[in-house]
C-alpha cells in the first residue's frame, strides 16, 4: 500500500504563473487535508476535502487558492498568480475518514522567483 | 479543539528515554491526544494517538494523566534520527476534524 504520494516534489514558478500541485491519498482514504509551512515555521492548516466536498477552507487564503478532490484522481491545490510570498513547502495527508489518524506526504516544494 | 501547551525545545542523550510533556488543560471527553514528528523538512510523521487510556506501539508509549489535562509521550532508547520537532495535538472524536498544529517541541538527541 503506497503512502500519500505528492508531485512535483520540486516546482519553480516565476512571478504571475499559475502552480498546481497534486496529491494522491493512499488507497481507502477518502479524506484529504492541505497544509503550508513557510521556511522556518509550522505547518498552517489550509483546507480539508472529502470527496467532491471542501469540508473546512478556513485556512484558505481568499484569493487565488483554490482545491479540489475529485471523484476520480488526485487532490489539486491550485495557486494562480503567484507570489514570492507563496514559497513555501505544501504538504497533503490523508485519512480514511475524518476521524482517523492522518499520513502525509513528502510535500511539494514550490519556489517562485 | 482544544489547545495544547509544549515546551519548545529539549535535549536527550542518545540511548535515554525521550519524555516530551504536553499540557492539554481543557480537553473535552471526546478529544483524543494525537502525537506527530516533523524531521528536519520532511513530511510529518504519525507516531501515535490516544484518548484516556496508556498506549504503545513500536515507536512509543504515550501516557494521558488520570484527569487527562496533560499527557507524555516516551521514546524508550532515542536515537540520533529521532532529532526532530514533535506536535502533540488535540482532536475531537466526533464529525470529521483536521488537524492543528502548534509550535511542537524541538527535541535534540545528542551523541
């Protein structure tokens, strides 16, 4: 049973260009969950997905974020425009349902230059 | 969820036991005590969770007081690979909750 799988596991976007990071849950996990850690700080919480369903985007920024979980395929965090100020390491975990422990990926490293 | 309290960094020598303490003064009767590592900038680790009873696995044993307002999680024999940031956080039992993470404890294992 393959772990959560993230790719890229490196992105490099310039300024204004759109970056979307995938995320596979592992097998049976209908629960994903989207995190940001900016170089040397914690994990921020950014939106929690079932199926089809955004559960809680509270961590979300208003503007040029936005996730989606499919019912066939991988979670997609998508960044338009973005920023310098969205370097960071995005990380995705999964569950079987909410209320089980999480696993995580490797996370994507994006960088904007 | 309920908030946690931890101490931001401890050191170990390699071979001791690891006691990482977390207080959880409000916690709820439905809030389990979750416990995760963060080695160097890698993806968190699950190590293991509980909700009034002790529990171990093959990673460690976490201990939740009788009043369940604080808990510790042991690593038995810390090893050099077990440097890493530990998050102990809170979580309810009921509906589908993400997970919060704190400023966790840096915890170094020394030579």
């Amino acid at each position: 049973n393959a772990g959560v799988m993230q790719n890229p596991r490196h992105l490099v976007r310039r300024r204004g260009q759109e970056a979307r990071l995938r995320c596979s849950p592992m097998k049976g996990h209908s629960h994903v969950y989207w995190y940001r850690q900016l170089p040397e700080e914690g994990l921020k919480f950014m939106v929690y997905l079932q199926k089809e369903n955004i559960i809680d985007e509270s961590g979300m920024p208003k503007e040029r974020f936005s996730a989606e979980f499919p019912k066939e395929g991988p979670s997609i965090l998508r960044i338009q425009q973005v920023v310098r100020g969205d370097s960071a390491a995005y990380f995705c975990a999964s569950s079987p349902t909410g209320r089980n422990e999480a696993f995580f990926g490797q996370g994507t490293r994006l960088t904007v230059v | 969820d309920a908030k946690t309290t931890q101490p931001t960094s401890m050191d170990c020598a390699e071979g001791r036991a690891a006691n990482l303490p977390c207080n959880h003064s409000t916690i709820s009767g439905n809030e389990y005590v979750y416990w995760y590592r963060q080695i160097h900038s890698q993806g968190p680790q699950y190590i293991i969770h509980g909700l009034k009873n002790n529990e171990t696995n093959e990673m460690a044993s976490l201990i939740i007081t009788e009043d369940r307002k604080s808990s510790t999680l042991i690593l038995p024999h810390a090893t050099l690979r077990d440097t890493a940031v530990y998050y102990c956080i809170v979580r309810s039992s009921t509906g589908a909750n993400n997970l919060f993470f704190g400023t966790g404890t840096r915890l170094t294992v020394i030579p």
